[in-house]
C-alpha cells in the first residue's frame, strides 16, 4: 500500500506535470500508476485515502 503522503506527492507531481503540458497517461506511468488508479485518488475533488482493509498478521 502507499502512504498517504506518498499518494498526495504523486497526485501533486502529476497535476504539476500535466498544467505544464505533459499527457496524463506518461505523467503517470513516471510514477507507475495508471491513469484509472490516479483518477480514483482525485475522485470527488480531494485525494481519497486507500479504502482497503489493512492486512492482519497471520495467527498461527
């Protein structure tokens, strides 16, 4: 899982990138996500944190 800072430096590098002129889709694949996991992030206007459950220590 990535962190929540490391998700809103990469959604801030690519909304850098793509306002001075680059495609979204290399802008990403830079930072290797796809375009459709950055839209997911920026959804609703804000950066969404990871809605997965963390994952738990196995008991054994």
């Amino acid at each position: 899982m990535i962190s929540p800072s490391d998700r809103a430096l990469a959604v801030t590098l690519i909304q850098e990138a793509n306002q001075n002129g680059a495609r979204l889709a290399p802008a990403c694949k830079e930072l290797h996500i796809s375009v459709r996991t950055y839209e997911r992030w920026v959804s609703e206007g804000g950066i969404k944190e990871d809605q997965r459950s963390p994952c738990l220590p196995s008991q054994t």
